[in-house]
C-alpha cells in the first residue's frame, strides 16, 4: 500500500503530515517501535521517558508546543510539516558512530523548505562536557579529531579549552543537523530540543539541561540566547569545514511537553 494513502490531515495546523520509516507508513505506537525503535530497544520505550513520549506527542502531527517554539521566530513562523522520520542516522565523518537523531521533519515556511532535527530529551544530560570526553579518550580515539573538526565548522575555532564546557551531544547533534540539511537541500535548518517533564523526571536535570543549552546557544550565536521554554533563537551562520558545510540559516529551537500539569488520555501503547 503507498504511503500517500496513510498521509494525516492535521486541520488545526493547516499541514499535510505523514510518518513514516523507509517507506513504510507509521500509524500507531507500535508501528513506530516495531519500525524504528530506540537503541536501547524495550528497555528505553517507556511511558513517561522521551523515546516513547515523542512518538506518542508527534504521531497526531505537530505538537502544540513545537508550534509556539516555531512560530516564536519570523523565520518559522507558520511551518507546515509534510513528513516525518524517525531514528535517522546520519554519518558526520569516516570515524566510527554516526549521529542518530530522534525525529527528522521535513516541511516548508515562508517559501523555504525547512528541516527540523528533533533530539527529544526528558531529564537525561546532553552527553559529558567536551573537556570531560577529551580527557577520557583513549590514546588511539578519533574523538579530539572529531571534535576539533565540528568546533571548527561550527564556531570557526579549533582551541578546545575555549568551548570545553559545552556538552559533546549538542556539537554532535548541530553537525550532524547540518549535514542532514545539506543531503536533503534545505534552506534552513532547525535544531529542536523537544523536552519532556514527567512525573518520572528531576526537574532540576531538566533545568540544568536548559542552562546547558543556553550556553550552546550563546556560543553559537556570540552571546545571543533565549531563555524562556517554547523559543527558537538564530539564524546563526556556520563557516562550515570538511563534511559540515557552511550554512547560513541554522536555528536552535526549544520545547517542552510538560506531562505533570496536562491530563489528557493514552492511547494503548
């Protein structure tokens, strides 16, 4: 059966909306774990953390709060999706693992054709800091290559004691939004941290991890942040170097879905 005949009208955000995994529609929870399940499998897919919560907030299309954070910026205002697709790997250089991104939307605003990378995030930390993965690296990892090259790409700067505070999953997870965008001849580029507060998570985890972003923002946009929830900050522009390229319009946007203030009804898992 094609996937057009599965395709989602989502009238309250006038979209044409569709998820799906290697051609294969996906329609309920199940289809998305059978289909693209987490790396920890079983183990990760639970309610109340954010592999399954995120399949559980994006099947009906999209959601509220990634509206407001979108529609926050000029730029984005008035997003509409078209397609969605889960668990997507994307290679960021010849060494070894890959960027996995959570959730890849691809849509259009404002005659552009937009990319979301989606990292969905309850109140597990953004990776170690750089500094900390450096100074645990092995005496053979590629990982300072790596991190000399994304820094480069990002910020124009390979001193590593400069951005040593900044945590590695974010610099992995921009390059990797970078290089997605490029393969899939976007406009614009958006990096969405979709957050999820649970009765299951530590909100002072889920707040260190805003101030970790915060800082990543800052960084990359030479001092420029938001810090209110549901916000997307940019266009910031990347020098680019080897495979990330140079890209002019790269946005950082944040969401958050809290669960312990919003009743509403499950679905069946």
């Amino acid at each position: 059966m094609g996937l057009q005949r599965h395709v989602r009208v989502v009238a309250a955000n006038r979209v044409t909306f569709h998820v799906h995994k290697n051609g294969q529609p996906i329609e309920s929870l199940e289809d998305w774990f059978q289909l693209a399940p987490p790396e920890g499998g079983r183990r990760q897919w639970k309610d109340g953390r954010s592999a399954k919560e995120a399949a559980r907030r994006w099947l009906p299309g999209l959601p509220p709060e990634v509206v407001e954070a979108l529609d926050s910026h000029p730029d984005l205002r008035g997003f509409a999706a078209q397609s969605a697709e889960p668990e997507v790997e994307t290679q960021l250089d010849e060494f070894f693992r890959n960027r996995n991104h959570d959730l890849i939307v691809e849509g259009t605003c404002n005659r552009r054709k937009v990319l979301l990378c989606v990292e969905a995030k309850a109140d597990e930390p953004f990776d170690d800091a750089v500094g900390t993965k450096l100074d645990q690296a092995r005496p053979t990892s590629n990982l300072p290559e790596r991190i000399r090259r994304i820094s480069r790409a990002l910020f124009g700067n390979e001193t590593i004691k400069e951005i040593a505070y900044l945590r590695y999953q974010l610099l992995q997870a921009c390059a990797g939004s970078l290089i997605e965008a490029q393969y899939r001849q976007a406009d614009s580029c958006v990096l969405l941290v979709h957050v999820f507060r649970t009765p299951l998570t530590n909100d002072g985890r889920i707040a260190d991890n805003a101030a970790d972003l915060d800082r990543f923002i800052s960084v990359l946009g030479s001092g420029r942040a938001e810090g209110a929830p549901n916000t997307a900050a940019g266009p910031f522009l990347v020098p680019g170097y080897m495979a990330i390229p140079r890209f002019e319009r790269l946005y950082v946007a944040k969401a958050m879905m809290d669960m312990t203030t919003e009743h509403r009804g499950r679905r069946p898992a």
